[in-house]
C-alpha cells in the first residue's frame, strides 16, 4: 500500500483562520511529527482536518501513501474511514460507559483490519486494568489520559494524532505518559502526529518539527 | 374510595392518554432533532407551527381536527376507505390529547438534544463510527432522559386535557369521557360534590406524580449519569 518512498505525513492544506488564511504544507518522514507554535495558531485545526473532522478550504493529506483528502481529486474520506486514532486535548471519554465500553467503542473497526492489539496488550500496555470496570466520571487525570490513549489504540488506527497530552498532568505523569507515547512509536510502529507547545516535550519526542503560525 | 364507574373513569384517561404519548413520541422526536439540528428554510415556521396548540384556543384546535377528520374532512375520508373513524371514540380523544401534548414534548426532546456534547460524537466518528451508530450509541442514550422526560411531561399535560377533546369527539361516558370531562360533567348535576372531589384528588395525584418523574428525569440530563 505505501511505497517506500511516500512520507508519513504528506500535508498541505488551505484553511480560513480568523481574519486571513492559514496555509500549513510540510512532508514528514518521522516516525513522530511534531507541530508547535502558540496557541490559537491553529494546530488543533490542522489535527482535525487529518482526522476529517474539519474541511480545508482546498489541498491535499495523504498519511503512509493513503490519500485522506484531495480537493483537486474530489477525495474526502469521512472520519470513520480514516483510521486515525485522535486522543483529544479534552479526551472526550463517553460519560455513559465505563472504561472498557469506551476502550471497545471503535474495536468493530479493528476487527475488519489486521489487527496488532488485543484489550489486554493494551490494558498491560497503558496499565489500566484495574480501572475496566469504572465509569469514566470516576477517573483520575492521569488515569483518564491512558484510557483515550488506549480507545484509540484499539479502535484499529493506522495512525495516531495527539493533542497536547500532556498539558493537563503533574511532572511525574508526564514522565511517564511520554514513556508510554515512546514506546507505542517503537513497539506498534504507529506514525505519530503530535501537536505541543512544549519544547522540552517535542526535543524528547519528535523525530521532525513543524512550526506553525 | 373510587365507585367502579371512575375506577372505569380513570383507566380510560390512562388509555388515551398512554395511547397518545406512545403514538405521537417518535413524531415529536423528530420534529425536536429537526428543530436541533436541522439546517433548511421554513425553519423557523415548523417551529410556530410546532407552537400553535400551545397558544391556540384549545376549542380551535378540537374545530379543526373536526374539520381534517370529520365525516367530509379530507383526512376523515381518507381513513373511512379503510373503515377507520376517530369521530365520537377513544382513538379521536387519544389523537386531541396528542396534538394538545406534542409542544410540550417537542421543546423538552430538543432541549435534551442541544445539551448533547457534539465533541463526543466527532470522537465517536474518528473511532469508526457511521452517523447511524454515533445517533444510536452517543446522542440517544445521552438525550434519553430529557426525551422521556418530555414523555411523561407530555402524558401529564395530555391527562389534563379538556378542551380540544369536548370540542372534537364530545362526551360520551365509556368512549370519550377522561377524568376531565368526567369532572365538568359531575359539576353540572346538584348532589354530586364528593364524586368531584374523589376524582379531583385523583387527577391532583396523577399530576403531581407524573410531574415529579419528569423532573427527576430531567435533572439527569444536567449530570451526564443517563439512566
């Protein structure tokens, strides 16, 4: 499916913003792509127009030499058909499950894929085994933030988007949500596009570097 | 207590008007997603319209159900080639309480589904799913409370309900004859004071239990808990 030669993030895209017109174009080759820039520059935007949650005004996303979006071709694949999995700055856990109803929600779209994950990789993975039958209102920060890590791992994404990760925990979870972030990109193999502000975070994480704004 | 005449009494207002709720709650539910969520020209006029019994005279309501359903009225000979009358029976009271009871369900549905976190539903769409199963899976179950809530605030108002009724299929003991009706007649006739006080104190109970479901119902919709 993708060549060799294709890079991993392949953007370039149109958007209005406020008063002008963001145009964002980079190709990527980084196992983890980072994005940074101010906030209200416009890098959740950007993560919502891969995920096709937003459309460009015109231009072209490809991930791994798949075309998500092509306004001269006439492509734009809906949110379900993508295959990303978003962790969200505001997570966005369903309030009427419980963890594992949340970890299973996108897991029907798993089953139709060569899937790498099973409920317990991952529960072992993110550690949150314990946490499976809880409702979600019931959770900690840090606890809540491996649960969308994990229901976007299972949900049989190609690839992954991360919004601000860890900009709502303490130092010590941060240490290690970005222990878990380094090993999904060396263990699952997954592309990465990662949205920051923080420059100690993105010199640990990210392979390549977008500014934005 | 009760003579087995209002016992009769109030399981016919419970009939009608469970036979009402049940059978105009998927209509209102989609006029309330319309009004919610739709984009589309006349959005506004469904919204009056929605409206209207809620601000009409009912006994201009119950004059034009007798005109659409009445012997020469378009939808009434629509249904006679089927054998079906409204006219004088239960179904007609059932179908005056609907329409008395749809603004009120309507505005409680849409309520509930503008409270709807849409985030989580773009969430639920980057997990794979198609329009259909995010309605299913995230917007019903979170709008539930307020839908039935709108149910039973509805079933409420539709025990109540005199005007529209009287006017339409008139008062006829053991076809038409609600609680209400039953009340207004029982007043018409000296002596008779303490049947209208037993079912008064029944249509207070009614009411007050029906109006408390509601609220608890409706306060679930505030909390994300969904019943």
């Amino acid at each position: 499916m993708s060549s060799e030669a294709a890079p991993v993030f392949d953007i370039d895209v149109t958007v209005p913003r406020g008063e002008g017109i963001l145009h964002l174009s980079f190709a990527s080759h980084a196992a983890i792509t980072a994005l940074v820039g101010r906030s209200g520059a416009g890098k959740t935007s950007v993560l919502d127009m891969v995920a096709g949650l937003l459309r460009p005004q015109a231009g072209r996303i490809a991930v791994a030499g798949r075309v998500l979006f092509d306004s001269v071709a006439g492509i734009d694949l809906p949110p379900e058909r993508r295959g990303c999995g978003y962790v969200f700055q505001d997570l966005r856990l369903f309030p009427h499950m419980t963890v594992e109803r949340n970890l299973l929600y996108g897991a029907r779209r798993a089953g139709s894929e060569p899937s790498l994950l099973s409920l317990l990789d991952v529960c072992a993975l993110l550690g949150i085994e314990p946490l499976l039958a809880r409702p979600v209102r019931r959770l900690s920060g840090g606890e809540a933030q491996r649960v969308a890590i994990g229901r976007a791992l299972l949900s049989g994404a190609r690839f992954l988007l991360f919004d601000e990760p860890l900009s709502s925990l303490d130092p010590a979870r941060r240490g290690e949500i970005m222990g878990l972030i380094e090993r999904i990109r060396d263990e699952l193999g997954l592309p990465i596009l990662y949205v920051s502000h923080d420059a100690a975070e993105v010199e640990r994480l990210a392979g390549n570097v977008v500014p934005i704004g | 207590m009760l003579t087995p005449e209002e016992w009769d009494i109030v399981v016919l207002s419970l009939k009608v008007s469970a036979v009402a709720i049940g059978g105009v709650a998927p209509v209102a539910f989609g006029c309330a997603w319309l009004l919610a969520r739709g984009r589309f020209v006349g959005r506004v006029l469904l919204d009056a319209l929605v409206h209207l019994p809620l601000v009409l005279p009912p006994v201009v309501t119950g004059w034009l159900l007798l005109l659409a359903f009445g012997a020469q009225g378009l939808v009434g000979r629509w249904l006679a080639e089927f054998g079906v009358s409204v006219m004088f029976r239960w179904t007609g009271a059932a179908l005056a309480s609907a329409v008395m009871a749809f603004p009120l369900m309507v505005r409680a549905m849409r309520l509930s589904i503008e409270a709807v976190d849409r985030r989580l539903e773009s969430a639920a769409r980057t997990l794979g799913a198609g329009r259909l199963r995010v309605f299913a899976t995230i917007t019903l179950p979170l709008a539930m409370p307020g839908v039935l809530a709108g149910m039973v605030l509805g079933f409420a108002r539709s025990l109540g309900e005199f005007g529209a009724t009287i006017t339409f299929v008139s008062n006829i003991p053991g076809e038409t004859e609600t609680l209400p009706l039953a009340i207004y007649s029982a007043l018409q006739i000296p002596g008779s004071e303490t049947a209208v006080t037993r079912l008064a104190l029944v249509s207070v109970a009614l009411s007050l239990i029906a109006l408390l479901v509601s609220e608890v119902l409706a306060r679930k919709v505030g909390r994300t808990g969904v019943i």
